[in-house]
C-alpha cells in the first residue's frame, strides 16, 4: 500500500471515529484560544414552563408540589420534602441587559442581574448570570464564556431539558454555557458600555459596533421572581436534583409572565451517570407532562418571554 492510500485510509479512520464521538453526544475535544480545555456538561436541568395565571398564591406553588410527588411516587423516585416548603416564598430581582436591536439575544447571548431579598432588603452581592445558549452542544461549548475578571466565577456548563415545542410526551435539548460572579468585581464606572462588557466578556467582541454603545433594560421590565423550594428528586445510583417551582412577574405592575418547575441534577462526568438513573429521570419527565399537562405552557423560555414584551420574535436558537 503506497503512502498515499495509507493517507487516505487514517484519514477515513479519523472521520468514522469524529462521526462516532458526534453520535455518542459527548463534548467536543479541544481547547480554548488560551489552551484551557472546553467546558465539559455536568449539569441536567429539567423545565416546565408554566401559565403564569395558576399561581394566585403561596398554596397554588404547593398544590403544584403535590402533584410533583405524585408523579414521582408512580415513577419509584423517592421525592424529599423541603423544609422551606412550608414557608414564604424567596424572592429575587432579575434585570436583563442588551443593545436596543437586542443583539445579544438574537445572537444566542444572554446578560442579567440578579439581587436576592430578604425580609423585602436586597443581600448580598448581586449576581452578573453571562450565557451562550445554543441547541448545538458543540457550537455552545466552543464560546468561551470565563470573564476577564481578577476575582472568582463560576461556570455551570448544562443540558437543560424542555418539552417539545409543539406538544408534551417527549423533550429537546438545549446547551446552556453560564457564567457567574458578583457585580462587585466590576470595576469601571460605566458598566452598560458595551466597551466594558466586551473587556470582560472578549466573545462579546464580534457584536460590537461603535464606541460608544451601551446596553439597557430589555423590555423596560423589572422582573420579579417568587421561587418556592419543593425538595429533591432521587433517581437512584447517587442522582439526586433539587426542585422548585416560581412565578416570574413585572414589579411594579405584578403583571405574571410566566411561571416554571424545575429540577437539576450535577454529576462530574456524563460517563458517571447511571444508565438506570437517566431512564427513569427521562420517564420522570416525560410522565410528569402528561400529568401536568393543563398548567404547561409551550414554546417559550422565561428569557424568552421577557424579550416578547416589546414585540421582539422567538429566536431559532430557543
């Protein structure tokens, strides 16, 4: 066999081994510009997005509970009650950040600030959430989301799980690569710029246009999110998520926008999960829909519906 035919035959080879890495779902190999190795998913959260007009009161968060533990009772997964179930919900503050064009959005980015309360005070350091969220996995993983920032983050790389858009039984995918840290670590004094947000965002650099642009609040819309811890879901095999239903409204207005279940799961390698444990996580999922089916609402994202306010479009890449 000459040299070139040899060529062609490990180049054949390498092809069927990336075709095969492809259909296996796993994450790409690589790096980043700087050498640093793609973000790998260690991260499953599940979301019911929810009519917002069913949650009238603290009770209607746990009537949904209930029907959390039923499902899960049907399905074997062992459901533990939070002790804050009991209690008043937790509020939060959410501001979402873009160009007037919402250039950020359609580009599969999202900015937003979170503030916790307590009592009715904000505590703590707010919370800058920075994401490229994608149904590619391949495509998400590739945006380097680490801020230029001398302080710590966190990155939380997630498989987040939707009923489809059209009808409930089954599921899609979307790759969720997030950034968080405290909004203390920014230190110049315009933090709308978008020449500052490009510093410590570089992936942002590709949707700056000139000098001095800024980013605003989307939609003019303060959202305030009432969250109420429900408790865990134990899937067997070490897979144990929490879960928490939540109500998104505008202050000031308290028009709802939309509400949400959710549950997540964090493991350290996809290869460490339990083939059982995913079974009965996706049968968990799948049945859960069927049994809520008259409070889900389809074909939206929380972001999603911020964004809507003013009239701006779905977006393929949700």
């Amino acid at each position: 066999m000459g040299k070139k035919d040899k060529d062609k035959k490990k180049k054949k080879w390498k092809d069927e081994e990336e075709e095969k890495q492809d259909q296996s779902g796993k994450s790409p190999a690589g790096t980043y510009a700087d050498g640093h190795p793609l973000h790998q998913i260690q991260y499953l959260e599940a979301k019911l997005i929810l009519k917002p007009d069913r949650f009238t009161s603290v009770e209607s968060f746990r009537e949904f509970g209930k029907l959390v533990k039923k499902t899960a009772k049907r399905e074997e997964v062992d459901f533990i009650p939070d002790a804050e179930a009991g209690l008043r919900p937790n509020i939060r503050e959410i501001l979402f950040l873009d160009t007037p064009d919402f250039r950020l959005y359609n580009n599969a980015f999202i900015l937003r600030r979170r503030v916790t309360y307590v009592d009715g005070f904000p505590v703590g350091d707010p919370e800058i959430v920075f994401k490229y969220r994608h149904p590619d996995e391949k495509t998400a993983a590739a945006v380097d989301v680490r801020p230029k920032i001398s302080g710590k983050y966190r990155i939380k790389f997630k498989a987040e799980a939707l009923p489809l858009k059209d009808r409930v039984g089954s599921y899609r995918v979307l790759y969720s690569h997030n950034c968080v840290f405290g909004l203390s670590q920014v230190h110049e004094a315009d933090r709308t710029s978008m020449q500052t947000l490009v510093r410590i965002f570089p992936a942002l650099g590709i949707l700056k246009r000139e000098p001095d642009e800024k980013v605003t609040l989307v939609s003019e819309a303060i959202v305030e999110e009432v969250l109420l811890k429900l408790g865990e879901l134990d899937f067997g095999k070490g897979q144990v998520g929490k879960c928490d239903v939540a109500l998104w409204r505008t202050r000031g207005e308290h028009q709802p926008l939309v509400g949400e279940f959710a549950f997540q799961v964090k493991f350290d390698s996809r290869d460490d999960v339990h083939q059982k444990a995913k079974k009965r996580c996706e049968q968990f999922f799948i049945s859960l829909q069927q049994d809520v089916k008259d409070w889900i609402s389809l074909g939206t994202t929380k972001t999603g519906m911020v964004y809507r306010l003013k009239g701006n479009a779905p977006q393929g890449h949700e």
